[in-house]
C-alpha cells in the first residue's frame, strides 16, 4: 500500500546509497528513504569478528574517502608490511623472498574495521533505512516514479539506483531503459563479484616472529594473495586473502584444507593451530552477482557517460562505484558517485 510520496528515494545502503543519503542530510533534505535489498547495510563493506570480508584497503589520494573518514571521526592504519613478503612463481622452487620499501607510502585500513564507515555515515539517518525490501521493478508516472519492492509500493518524485548496473539492469522498468543503456549495463562487470575471501585467525601473530609480513602472492596457489590482516587494536591476529578461483566448486573442507596444506609449506606448522576461519565467495551473493558470468578477465571500464545523465524525464539516475569516472570499482568511485547523485537530485 501506497502511503505517501517521498523526495527522494535511494535504492541499495552500500556506501554509495548511504553516500547520497549522508549528502542530502547535509543539504537539509530530509524527506527520502532507503530501501535495502539485504538484511544489513553496507553492500560490498561487510565486516565481521573485525575481519573485513569485502572491501579492506584504500590509498592516501582517495580524496573523498579520506575527507568524509575525517569529517566522521574514523582513524586509518598502515597495511602490516614489515619483515619478509613470499612470491610463489613456481610450485616446486623454493620460496622467493622480497622487502617492502617501507620509505614507499603503504596501503591504508580504516581503524576498527571499513564497517564503521558504514555505521558513521548511516548513523544520522538510520529511521530512513528501510532492510529487507528487494525492489523489482520501477514505473514512470506522471509527477513521480513508482517503486515496487514484494508487496510494497513506493512514490517518490525521484529516485537513485546504486545497485551493480548488471543488477540494475535486471529490474523492471516502464516505460523501458533507452536500448543503447541496457547495453552498456549489462556489459558493466561488478568489480569483485567473483571474489572469494579467506580469513584465518590466531591467538598471535606468530609470522610476525618468523620475520614474515603474512604477504603472500602467487597465481598459481590456492591463495593468490594473502595478508596481513591484525585488527588495529591488536587483538585479533589475522591473515586474509583471496582464493584461486579454481577452488570455487569443491567442497568446502577439501577448499579448507588444500588452503592451510599450501599455507603450511611457506608459514609452517602454526598454521594448523588457528582459532578462526571463514570465507566469502561474493559469486554467491545474489545482491551483488547476477550469476551469470563468475569470471572476468577484461580490465572493466567503468564511469560510461550514459550513466552521468537522468532517465524517465529527469526522475531516474544511476549511481554506484560502476557509474564513477574516478577510480569506478573502488570505495572512492563509490563515494564520488555518491556525492555526484546527491548533488544532481538537490539541483533537479
Ligand atoms: C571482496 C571484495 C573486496 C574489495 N576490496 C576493496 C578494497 O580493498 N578497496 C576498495 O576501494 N574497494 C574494494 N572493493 C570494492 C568496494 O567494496 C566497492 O567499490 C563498494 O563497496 C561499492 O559500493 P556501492 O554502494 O557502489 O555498491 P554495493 O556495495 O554493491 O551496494 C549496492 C547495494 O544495493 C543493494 N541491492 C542489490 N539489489 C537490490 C535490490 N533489488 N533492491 C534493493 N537493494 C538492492 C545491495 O544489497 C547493496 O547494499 C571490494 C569489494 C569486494 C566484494
């Protein structure tokens, strides 16, 4: 049932919706709401036991990253990189060792987890946030848009797709999206939705003492790469990484074990004494991958200009870190759209 018609409405609470949202705030616009597919907020940020399962790091250039983690209190930290990082160039040689230049600016974390970026910017607006409310589909009326999410309806004088164009692309739109859109949305890859994570935990970091980083690369293992991962506190003593896609469709304890035997041969035996361990395959995650392809091994391009303009006489944008034409796939990209979309509804 229809009860009234919004402002604004944002469809997706990743950081680009909740970018948006906090945007609007700040202008003194209060009359939206966000609707959220998912259970929790935060998207492709999901972090849990301070483990980051989706986004981690970003760089000292991502300028609108940084000044909102300012504007909202949140402290970064150095990517661990001291002592000896492992390449694995070949399954039957040795290790290869190499040094971090640690004179070279490192990665950054978000202190307690990119999580809290999440929790900071939904913090104001938590009452407009609306879990659990998978739209489908999106009709054009004369003054407004009409939302349909299950059994609810929504109006609103205009609104703010974020999901994953691949996604976006898959919910209903009347009249229909310009061929020539659909396209471009059904070719955009959603960076990291072929991802799997890894985490394993410890009672210490116990590389650390054998003069290790926890950095591990090698394309050919079934950890591409792996990290460091110790809470900014000290208290969760962590390595994450990503997993050789090749691991995708066995069981989950061969996956398990063929990840800790090949740990083992580089890090020892302490491997086998964790406390933790978790994964995350984002193929499997129905809000964020469409399923239909679980690879990509084009460089994506992203920020297509057909996303910097409104549809369905000025009622529809598209946002997202996809849609960004500065560092699309990143939090940063997600972040720059995000203020884009704000911006672009204020002034409509
Ligand atoms: C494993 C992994 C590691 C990453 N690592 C990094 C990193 O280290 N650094 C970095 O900068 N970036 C990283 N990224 C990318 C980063 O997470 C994204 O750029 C960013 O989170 C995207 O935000 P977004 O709001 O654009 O999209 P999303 O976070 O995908 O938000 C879209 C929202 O829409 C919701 N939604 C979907 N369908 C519907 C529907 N039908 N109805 C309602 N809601 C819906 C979703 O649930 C979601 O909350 C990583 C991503 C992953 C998955």
């Amino acid at each position: 049932m229809i009860k009234r018609a919004f402002k604004h409405i944002i469809i997706g609470a990743g950081v680009s919706g909740l970018t948006s949202a906090y945007q609007l705030l700040q202008q003194g616009e209060t009359d939206f709401l966000v609707l959220e597919g998912r259970h929790r907020i935060g998207g492709r940020i999901f972090t849990e036991n301070d483990i980051d399962l989706g986004a981690t790091w970003f760089q000292g250039y991502h300028e609108n990253l940084i000044r909102f983690m300012k504007e909202l209190n949140i402290q970064k930290f150095n990517q661990y990189s001291e002592g000896r990082n492992i390449l694995v160039y070949n399954s039957m040689a040795p290790a290869h060792y190499f040094e971090t230049d640690q004179t070279q600016s490192s990665a950054f974390r978000m202190a307690g987890g990119s999580n809290l970026l999440i929790k900071a910017l939904a913090n104001s607006i938590k009452d407009k946030i609306v879990l659990d409310t998978t739209v489908s589909s999106i009709i054009e009326q004369p003054n407004h848009v009409k939302i349909v999410a299950g059994k609810q309806e929504f109006l609103s004088k205009n609104v703010i797709v974020t999901l994953p164009p691949k996604l976006a692309v898959q919910l209903e739109y009347s009249p229909r999206l310009p061929k020539e859109l659909t396209e471009v949305m059904d070719k955009t890859h959603t960076w990291m939705s072929n991802a799997i994570k890894v985490c394993i935990s410890f009672n210490t970091p116990f590389w650390r003492a054998h003069d290790l980083s926890g950095t591990i690369i090698g394309q050919i293992g079934p950890v591409t790469e792996l990290y460091d991962h110790t809470n900014s506190n000290q208290t969760v003593f962590s390595l994450m990484g990503f997993v050789n896609e090749g691991l995708r469709d066995v069981s989950h304890e061969d996956r398990k074990e063929t990840i800790l035997l090949y740990l083992q041969k580089y890090l020892g035996n302490e491997i086998r004494n964790y406390i933790g361990y978790v994964e995350k395959d984002w193929s499997q995650d129905k809000f964020t991958n469409c399923q239909t392809i679980k690879s990509t091994y084009m460089l994506p391009q992203y920020g297509n200009q057909m996303f910097d303009a409104f549809y369905m006489n000025d009622k529809l944008l598209f946002s997202g870190t996809e849609t960004s034409p500065v560092y699309g796939g990143y939090l940063e990209g997600a972040i720059y759209s995000g203020i884009r979309a704000a911006k672009y509804v204020v002034n409509s």
